[in-house]
C-alpha cells in the first residue's frame, strides 16, 4: 500500500466513524423526541395536578406551560435532527467520493504491477 493509499485509506476509516458517531446521535435524538411525543399526548388526556420531573423530584406544574416546554424542545430536538440529516447526506457523499479514489488507487497499483 503506497503512502497516498494509506492516507486515503484512513481518511474513509475516519469518515466511517465520524458517519457512525452522527448516526448513533440522530438515533438518541430520535427516542428523545418520542418521548416528548408521548408526554404530549399523555397531556392531552391528562386531568388533574401536572408534575414536571426536575432531576430527582417532581414539582407540581401548569398544564400549559409544561406544553409549550415540550413544544420548544420538541422543536429544538426537530431541528438538530435536520442538521443531522444534512450532515449524514454530505459524509455519505464524502465517503462514495472518497471510496472511488480508493478504488482507483487500487486499479492503478494493480495495473502499474502487471
């Protein structure tokens, strides 16, 4: 394996992590924003006091305000999510890009020892 080969060898190695890492947090933002659909539709139906979870204690919430919370985490969570899906989209991209340069790399070793 030649120096370029190498070089671009663990340059695809890296991306497949870095690709690996995002998807790994694009799935924990997924369950994340699962659960704050549960809560609100668990809201939608829920009558009575509203207790809101602040590490290790319950406190006695509004209804109302425990909504819009969930409605801007919701939303934050949405939009990391497209950041994530933009992200995904280039490296994998990338990575074709740079699996084809591989390949070809190989080609020409191969072709250069014959």
């Amino acid at each position: 394996m030649t120096i370029e080969q190498n070089d671009i060898s663990l340059q695809y190695q890296q991306m497949q992590q870095q690709l690996q890492m995002l998807m790994m947090q694009k799935e924990q933002y997924r369950m994340q924003l699962a659960e704050i659909t549960k809560a609100e539709n668990e809201l939608k139906t829920a009558k009575g006091d509203i207790f809101k979870a602040a590490g290790m204690v319950l406190i006695k919430s509004d209804k109302e305000l425990v909504k819009e919370d969930l409605a801007t985490q919701k939303e934050t969570i949405e939009l990391r999510m497209k950041s994530f899906e933009k992200q995904e989209s280039l490296l994998k991209t990338r990575l074709t890009e740079v699996q084809a340069k591989l390949m070809e790399s190989f080609k020409g070793k191969g072709q250069a020892a014959q």
